[in-house]
C-alpha cells in the first residue's frame, strides 16, 4: 500500500522542542483523487514522515514493511 500525503506545519513539540506537522491531505500513492484522510487523525502533530508510516500501518493492521509514505510533491 502506497500513500501520499501533504505536510501542514504545526507547532514545536513541548516535549522535544522538535518541529512538527500535521497531515493536510493523504491520498493513495498515484490516485492524487483519492482521498484516505479518513484513516488517520489530522489534528495530530507528527514529528516525522517515519512516525506517519507507523500510525499508518498501525491503524490498518498490516505490517509496517507492507506501507509505503511519502510526501506529495504537489503542494
């Protein structure tokens, strides 16, 4: 399964004054139209790609080497 999805920014994480973004869109890799943003919580602050690719993973049920993320490069 391949995902695109687009970065909104968000705010320093109080934690580890990191940067982080929230998910704007997220889409299946290929098929910009469709629209995946349902599976995830866009409210949350990510604080990498990584993380994305895990939480993703998590919320389907499927092994994480079975997910691919990526950040769209339409903006």
């Amino acid at each position: 399964m391949h995902f695109e999805f687009t970065r909104r920014r968000s705010n320093r994480s109080p934690v580890t004054d990191a940067p982080t973004f929230r998910v704007g869109r997220l889409a299946s890799a290929g098929h910009t139209d469709r629209d995946m943003s349902h599976l995830i919580d866009r409210s949350y602050n990510y604080h990498s790609p990584r993380e994305l690719h895990w939480h993703l993973a998590d919320r389907l049920g499927v092994a994480p080497s079975t997910v691919s993320v990526r950040e769209s490069r339409l903006a």
